[in-house]
C-alpha cells in the first residue's frame, strides 16, 4: 500500500529484483494494486458526496453500495461487479499500454466520457453571470443617474438647510421666472413658472452640482423676445391669426434647438467649450445686456405700453432714444410703483450684503425681499384699485388643467426651424458657460467633484422637458450663477434643494396665480432691474483689475464686443463673441511654445534663458531650443517662422522690421523632450523644416527623442537625410558632436 502513488492513478512500482519474465508476478501487483484503489475510492466516496451534491452522489450509486470512481466499478465487498466487468478490462488494457509507451489519448477521452457535467454547474455560470451584469449596470447607473447615488445615502441632517435653501430660491424664482416670460419673452407668465419648475426637478435627478439652480436666463429671454417681436410682431399690417400660439411655437422651437446642442455636447463629452468665451467676452456681452434689459424695461415701468406698441424700433439705441422723447406720456403712478419698489429691492439687497457679514447676521440671508414688495404691491394694488388709473397689472393667468407637457417638434415649431437655429446655437453656447462656471464653482468651493459632460446631458434633458410645454411655450433653461451662489450661502447642499424648489414652483402654479390678479407688470419690471443691478455690480472691479495688469487685449476685446451688443443687437454681439474666443483659441493653439535654453554656470543644467539670466548660451552661432508641447497640424506649421524669430531676435518681442539683434544659426539643436505625441501632418512638416535648413548648411540636430519618434522619423526619411549622428540621447551628447564638427569650443573644453 505504501508504494500506490498519492493520486492512486497508476501501480506501484516494481520491485527491482523482478524479470520481465514473472508476468505472474506482474499480475499479482496489478491486482493488488487495483484492489487498494478500489478501497481508497470507497474511503473517499464520503468526500466526493460532499462535493458533488446529492443528485451526483446518487448518479454516482448504482444501488447505494456501487462506486463509480471514472475507471471502474466495484462494490465495497472488493469483488468486480460483474455488469460492469469490462471496466476493469478497459483499465488493464490501457495500463498496459501506458506500461508499453503507447498513446493515453483513449483513455483521456474514455476518463471524460465517464464523468459527466454537473447539471447544477451551467444554471449557477449563468447566475453569476447575470450577477454581474446587474452589479455593472447598478454602478453605471449611479454614474449616469446621480440621484440613485446620493438619494439612498442621504443624511436627512442636510434636509434643514436644503429645505429652508429651496424654498428661499422658490421664493426669487417664482416673480424672476413670470418676470422673463412676460416682460421679456413676450409669453404667457405660466410658461416661465413652468420652465422654470419641471426642469428644475429633472436636473435634481440627473444633475452633479448640488447647489445649481436652474431656471430662464434674463439674457435668452430677451432673445426669444427680440425673435418674437421681429416674426410675429415686425409688421403690423401682417399678424397672425394666432399670434400667442405662434409666439409659443418659436420659443418651443429656439428652446428644443437648445436641448439637442447641449445634449450632443455632452454626449460627445466636450463639456470643456466653457472656454470658448474669454472673461473679457463675455463681461462685455453681459454688460451690454443688462444696459438692454434697462431700455426694454423703461416701457412698462413708465407705462407706455400703449404709446409704443408697435411703432419702437428695435435697435437698443434709437430705441432709447424713441423712448426719452415720449416720457411726456409716462403714467405716474406706473412709475412711481415701478421705482419705488425697485429701490426698496436694491436698499434691501445692499443692507443684507452688509448684515451678513456681521456676527449673528446670517439668518438676513432667508429673507425673501422680492416675493415680500411683490405681495405688498398687489394688496396695495388691489386696495385702492389702481388699476384703474391706468396701471397695467397681471390679470387673470390661466393656469389650465392638469400639466401642460405634449410631444415636442410639432409641425407649427419645424417651420421656424432655420429662423431660429443660430440664435439658438449662440445661446445655448452663453447658457452652457454659465451653467459649467456655476457648477465648477460650487463644486470648488464646497469640495466635491463635478461632471461638466453629465450635467450638459442633465440639463439637455430638462430643456427637453421644457420644450414639451406645448400648451404654454417654453424658454430655455441653463444654470444661473448668482442663484446657484446664493442657493449654497443659503444651506443648500444636495441636490434636494433643487427637487424642493421645484415642488414650492409646481405649487405656486395651481395655488398662488389667483391670489396675484392685482400684481402690477411695472413690479415685475423692477425685478428684472434689480437683475441689472447684480449683472452690473462687479463690472466696475473687473475694469479697474484689466487696467492695473495692463491687458489692453482683453480691455479691447470687452469693449468691442459691448459696443456691437449695445449699438446694433444680442444675436450680433453673441456672434461677436463666439467668433472672436474661436479666434483667440485658434490663435493660442497654433503657437508652438518653444524656448531657447542656456546652460547654468559650473553645472550640467539647461533652462531658458529669459527666465534664469545666469543661463548662458554655450555655443556662438549654435541654437539651442526645446519645445514645450506636443506637436500637431496646428501649431507645428508656426514652428519655422517662430524659430526664425527667435534664431534673429531672441526671446525679447521685436517688430519684423526690426534690425536682427542675433546671427544666423550654423547649426539648431532641438530638445524633445517634452513633445509626447506628434500627428502626421507634424512629422511632415518637421521633415520640411529639417530639409530647408539642411539645404542651407545650416545643421539640425535632435536631443531626448522617444524611440516611437524616431521610428516616424525614419518613415518620413529624416534620419536618412540627417544621418544617425544627428540624433543624441542629451544634450551633453549633441554638444559634444558640435564641438567635435568645428562649430565652437565650450570654455575648457568640456565636451572633449
């Protein structure tokens, strides 16, 4: 028993002193090998039932005391069960021919045969495969959909201050969002109520920035309007036969244009366009919007909507100019609600920026001072029936039945179709910068991560929703700065606050329109002002800070896009700005950031030398330089004119036609270290800029390649044309080989 092998899967060896003559012998062994593998097979049958479950013990039992060990069958007696004799024939026919050198595939296959799948072992495969597809897709999900993430995670310990932020920022929105659609989209109140609260609860769902409050920008509302007004209301004598449902299906249209660009940028995860448009841009195009909001406010603040109803221009200027000349007829007590109610707001809004600061002055921050004048001034309305005298108020709103939500893109929108898509190209563009800019913000400022990609998405879809408001018309809807800044002071910090907003704005809509009957317009003009006044509130400091540093580009750049705004129109000026920041991108891409490098003193260190003035170049005549970037179609074409600028001028800027302060370079040695990728396009035009100065005895050296840089060398033919020794692992190295061709020697020789 001693001499069975562990596995009990052959016999024991022979004993040395046995001829191949005592077959009897042999069989003797055998057998009796046979016999001890049939009883550690019984032994073990207790662990193979445990492994193999219940329904294999009993295949593996022919009548509870057979064993099937895969090669033969015995029953526990060591007598051969006779039914299954030939097992034990197939078994020393096979060991005889494993003892002769013959093949073992039979028996493999006969072994495999004899054992068959477990029937339990492919429904478990198949559950853990499922298993882990649901486990992949509940991750992805939580990516994608934010709200399963953080709603079953929440700690109600936030909820106060969520709860107490969104009902302060239904509050500002509430009069803001009927404010836009009314005095500025020239839609029905209840369509910025809507826009402003469905979306706002679909973004809570797939939104990243816990504080964003999203709603209708002044500035995009004003461009529905200007659209409005030119389509519907341009010609007079021309006017639809419903011109509410037309006004509905451009905004509807402009609104659902806006929903596929943000959405497809955010599919295509170029969340990083908040760069197109500069700081300087779009503080000019911001400013001369609020100057816009002014002069198209003057009208029902004054009450001359009567007197100017078809007859301004639309020009912002002359419109101004139009409306001076008509002050003769303004209603005085029009005017007098209007001012008085937006100096109570800028009062309230300056004495709560300096309370807040003090000890014990944060609870100034959940007074709602717009919706508190906008109750005052409809009770005070209503009381003494002013309008009456003539004060335009709010009337009966319709707030319909049920939810106004329909299928999109209906015939009545397609037709407006190419009227509206550049507008809304630039203005989903202006409302994707403010939207990324808040959520970067806040996300900063608070410490947690933001997704510029998945909150594009998120906020495609709730302009989806908003361009679903069929029976109202629907503006779009982005992320406002100011609210999602003053939505964190506040206490806000889940997405719950913007869900909590949306339900008060929901609300507000089946309950409080009735109560606002006597709201005059000429309050919800002094609310868009007050919007001017926090539009304009950093614009003195940001002018003064371009001044002190000097960036006369960018003083340009605000106020040439101001005066084309102001002067002429928005569309104009968003054009303006979006092609004036592509310009400046593209400009910024295609210069090759390249440096010309000296050694430091007593060392082996290179650095440039505009920012070390110990750095000395090494060699007269021979140019050292190293670029700072990866090369690609755009920048490398400047790659020879910036290094003729700096083989004559240097680093210093120089006019061209300044007189060359350098001589030209006998030999150029490029370090690249830094360059980590190179296109195609940059390989050949390097193998253009290597032939030009080789064909001019100039030689081009390169130090720090990467070996996939010098195979796409090799592929275009610049080694071939170089030759080998123009290519160096240091600098060290290549400046040895300058001293070596006669171009100069380094003090001491060092290289030698």
């Amino acid at each position: 028993m001693s001499g069975s092998s562990s596995g009990g899967n052959r016999a024991p060896d022979l004993p040395s002193n046995l001829g191949s003559s005592s077959s009897s012998t042999i069989s003797s062994l055998r057998n009796t090998a046979l016999t001890t593998r049939q009883q550690e097979s019984y032994h073990s049958s207790d662990e193979r039932t445990s492994l193999l479950g219940p329904n294999r013990a009993e295949s593996s039992t022919a009548n509870g005391d057979t064993y099937h060990t895969g090669r033969f069958l015995k029953d526990h007696s060591g007598e051969r069960n006779p039914e299954h004799s030939s097992s034990g024939n197939e078994l020393n026919a096979r060991e005889e021919g494993h003892e002769s050198g013959g093949s073992k595939d039979a028996s493999i296959r006969n072994y495999g045969a004899a054992t068959p799948e477990d029937p339990e072992i492919r429904p478990r495969r198949k559950r853990d495969a499922t298993l882990a597809v649901a486990r992949k897709i509940k991750q992805r999900s939580k990516y994608y959909v934010p709200v399963t993430e953080w709603l079953p995670n929440y700690n109600w310990s936030l909820f106060s201050g969520d709860f107490v932020a969104g009902i302060s920022i239904a509050c500002l929105l509430i009069p803001q969002s009927m404010s836009y659609a009314s005095g500025l989209a020239k839609l029905n109140p209840v369509a910025g109520l809507w826009s402003a609260s469905v979306p706002a609860l679909v973004y809570g769902i797939l939104g990243t920035c816990r504080q964003m409050s999203l709603g209708p920008e002044s500035a995009l509302c004003l461009i529905i309007g200007q659209l409005i007004q030119r389509k519907i209301y341009g010609d007079p004598h021309i006017i639809p036969e419903h011109p509410e449902l037309e006004a509905a299906a451009i905004s509807l249209m402009t609104t659902a244009q806006c929903c596929i660009i943000t959405l497809a940028l955010g599919l295509l995860r170029l969340g990083f366009l908040d760069v197109v448009l500069s700081r300087a841009l779009l503080r000019g195009f911001v400013t001369a919007v609020a100057c816009i909001l002014v002069i198209e406010q003057v009208v029902p603040m004054l009450g001359l909507e009567s007197v100017v109803a078809n007859d301004a221009p639309h020009q912002p200027l002359p419109k101004l100019i139009f409306l001076l000349e008509r002050l003769k007829h303004a209603n005085p007590i029009t005017a007098g609600i209007a001012f008085s109610s937006l100096l109570i707001l800028i009062v309230v809004r300056v004495s709560k920026g300096y309370i807040v600061q003090k000890q014990g002055g944060r609870w100034v921050r959940y007074v709602p001072e717009i919706l508190i004048v906008v109750g005052a001034a409809t009770i005070l309305t209503g009381a003494f029936r002013w309008d009456e005298d003539g004060v335009a108020v709010l009337g009966k709103v319709n707030a319909g039945i049920g939810v106004p939500f329909g299928l999109p893109l209906r015939k009545r929108q397609w037709k407006y179709f190419n009227y509206t898509f550049p507008t809304a190209f630039v203005s989903a563009v202006v409302g994707i910068v403010d939207s990324v800019v808040a959520a970067r913000e806040n996300g900063s400022k608070y410490g947690y991560a933001v997704s510029a990609n998945r909150d594009l998405v998120a906020i495609g879809a709730a302009n989806l929703v908003a361009s679903s408001l069929t029976a109202t018309g629907g503006v779009p809807v982005f992320g406002s700065i100011t609210r999602s800044r003053l939505n964190g002071l506040i206490g806000a910090r889940s997405q719950m606050a913007s869900i909590i907003t949306s339900i008060c704005m929901i609300l507000s809509i089946f309950f409080l329109l009735p109560y606002l009957y006597f709201l005059p317009r000429a309050v919800l003009a002094a609310i868009i002002c007050l919007v001017v006044y926090a539009l304009l509130a950093d614009a003195p400091e940001e002018i003064v800070t371009l001044w002190r540093l000097k960036a006369w580009r960018d003083f340009a750049q605000m106020t040439g896009t101001f005066i084309l705004t102001l002067i002429f129109s928005i569309e104009t000026g968003l054009v303006a700005s979006v092609v004036f920041s592509l310009i400046l991108v593209v400009q910024q891409s295609t210069q090759t950031r390249i440096k010309i490098l000296g050694r430091l003193p007593n060392s082996d260190e290179w650095v440039p030398i505009d920012e070390d003035e110990s750095a000395q170049e090494e060699f007269e005549g021979v140019l050292v330089v190293r670029i700072r970037e990866s090369l690609n179609f755009a920048n490398t074409n400047q790659l020879k004119e910036r290094l003729r600028r700096l083989e004559l001028y240097g680093p210093q800027k120089s006019h061209p036609s300044d007189v060359p302060r350098r001589e030209s370079a006998k030999a150029i040695i490029i370090h690249m270290g830094d360059v980590d990728d190179m296109d195609a396009s940059a390989v050949q035009i390097l193998h253009e800029f290597a032939a030009a100065y080789t064909d001019r005895g100039v030689g081009i050296h390169f130090a720090h390649l990467r070996q996939s840089q010098v195979d796409k060398f090799k592929i275009v033919g610049i080694t071939t044309m170089c030759g080998p020794s123009h290519f160096h692992a240091t600098l060290r190295d290549a400046m040895k080989e300058i001293e070596s061709l006669g171009y100069g020697q380094s003090l001491g020789s060092r290289y030698t």
